[in-house]
C-alpha cells in the first residue's frame, strides 16, 4: 500500500529538496555563467550526465501517492490513482528491467566484498604516465619526471573499468588486473573511489523510482570523494585552494587510507539504501528490454 501524502506535506519535502540542491549547484552555476571552469566539481557534470535541473527535481520516490498534484500526471513514469499521483512502477520496469537487474547485481555483489584501501590513488597518476598531453590544464606537482617515478615505484592495481580505460598506453600494462565492461560485477569493490562516486550514477538513472533524497545524498558524497581523488592526484591544485594528499610519502598514504575508508564506510551505507529501494520492484513480472 502506498503511503499518500496530502499537497501541504509534500510540498515542504520539495521545497526542502529545492533549497538543498540550490546550495549545493550555486558554485557551479555561477561559473557557468561566467564561462568558467573547474578542474575538481566539473566532473560531477560532465562525466556524470544528470543536468542540474534534473537533481533539483523532487521525487518521493516508489510507493508514495501525492495528493493534489494534477501537474505530475503527464510526467513520464507516473500515474494518477483515486485522486493522488504516483510513480508508475510497472511502466517503469517495462522500460527499465534490464537496468535495474544490472544495478541491484552490481549493488549486491559490490557490498558483499571486503574494502581494498591500497590502491592510494594511483589511477590518476597512471592517467598522464609518460604523456605530455593531459586531461587538465593544471601543472603537474612533481613534474613529468617525477610523476613518472612515482608510478613507476608502485604497484597498481586498479580494479574499475572507468578508471582503468583512461590509463595512458604506457601505464595500461602495469596494472595488476584488466578490468573491463563485462567484469565490472565481479571486480567491484566498496574501497575504490569511483565505485563509491558512481552510486551517485546508479541512484539517477533510475529516477523516479529512486527518491530525490537519496540521490542528492550521493551526490554529495561523490562530491566529497572527488575532492579527494584530485587532491591525492599529481595535479598541483594549489591555485584553487586544494591542499594535496602526497600519496608518494608515507603519511601521505596513511591520510588516503584513512579518508579512503570512511567514504567506503559511507557508501555501504549508500548502497544499502539503494539496495533497498531495488530489492522490493517486481522485476520477476517485469518486460525485459535493453536500456
């Protein structure tokens, strides 16, 4: 049975969402308006497709019936039902089967492995290795040489495909696995970076199912985490207030390692709220189809 919620209820929920995002897309929007760049928070909006006011749209998400809210009827995904509006679950699922197996697979398989915390972020050193062209317009900490060197006096060992498929040609050989896109379930594991980010790719692309709240909480959370993965990277991030994690000296490790395991620990968390969105969709009566 769905819980129903009267139009003054709901409607607190989405300004309360409207107002959080707001804060968290100010930045962003200002230099866009500007004409500005950021080598950091741009890729929360460039890797990761959700326009800015696609997350700032409120949805409560499966199994919640808004009452007085004619105006979502017409929304893709949604039903009116005895007066009240809600997300359509079976029309959804017709659509969205295939991708929401994949995403519970992925989900379940990810959580049920133990957090690897050494990889120090090596993946973005391994992304300008013996390559005088770069992804960012930002000098190099230790310059070429000595970015080189560090790479070259560590073992890598990068277990996600889209970190891995950026690596240069000259560093792609010297990770300790080949992951690609048909083992990305079985290779999945809670401690690395851009799996914990990727929740927040995972939780929007299955929107409206999935609640607004719950993406814009990874959202933030893959916000956080790419602040440490540039920090940690060989980019000198000095111009734009970033202090480095010297993943090259010891306790430049120790301080990955350690925010490394708190955002695996938030992100178990994170993905147990997805999980338990997912598990209750009748997938077993569901159309399969490509998506």
């Amino acid at each position: 049975m769905a819980a129903v919620l009267p139009r003054e209820v709901w409607e607190r929920h989405e300004a309360a969402h409207h107002a959080r995002v707001d804060a968290l897309l100010e930045r962003h929007l200002d230099r866009g308006r500007r004409g500005e760049t950021h080598p950091v928070e741009d890729f929360l909006f460039t890797y990761y497709s959700l326009r800015p006011a696609q997350l700032r749209r409120w949805h409560p998400g499966a199994g919640v019936a808004l009452l007085d809210a004619g105006e979502r009827a017409s929304w893709r995904d949604h039903v009116a039902v005895d007066g009240a509006v809600m997300v359509d679950v079976r029309t959804f699922l017709d659509r969205r089967a295939d991708a929401v197996r994949h995403v519970r697979t992925l989900l379940a398989a990810t959580a049920e492995r133990p957090a690897q915390l050494g990889c120090f972020g090596l993946h973005e050193w391994a992304m300008v290795y013996r390559e005088p062209r770069r992804r960012h317009p930002v000098p190099l900490r230790l310059g070429e040489a000595g970015t080189d060197a560090v790479v070259e006096s560590h073992r890598i060992r990068c277990s996600h495909f889209d970190a891995y498929r950026f690596f240069t040609a000259a560093a792609a050989p010297r990770n300790a696995l080949r992951p690609d896109r048909a083992s990305t379930v079985a290779l999945e594991q809670p401690g690395c970076l851009h799996a914990t980010m990727d929740l927040y790719k995972w939780a929007y692309k299955l929107l409206p199912v999935v609640p607004s709240e719950l993406v814009a909480d990874a959202f933030e959370l893959a916000r956080d985490v790419r602040e440490l993965d540039m920090r940690a990277s060989p980019y000198d991030l000095s111009a734009h207030g970033y202090e480095p994690v010297r993943i090259e000296t010891a306790a430049g490790k120790a301080a990955y390692v350690a925010a490394q395991r708190e955002f695996a620990e938030r992100g178990t968390l994170l993905r147990a709220r997805l999980l338990a969105v997912l598990d209750p969709l009748p997938l077993e009566a569901a159309c399969s189809s490509s998506s």
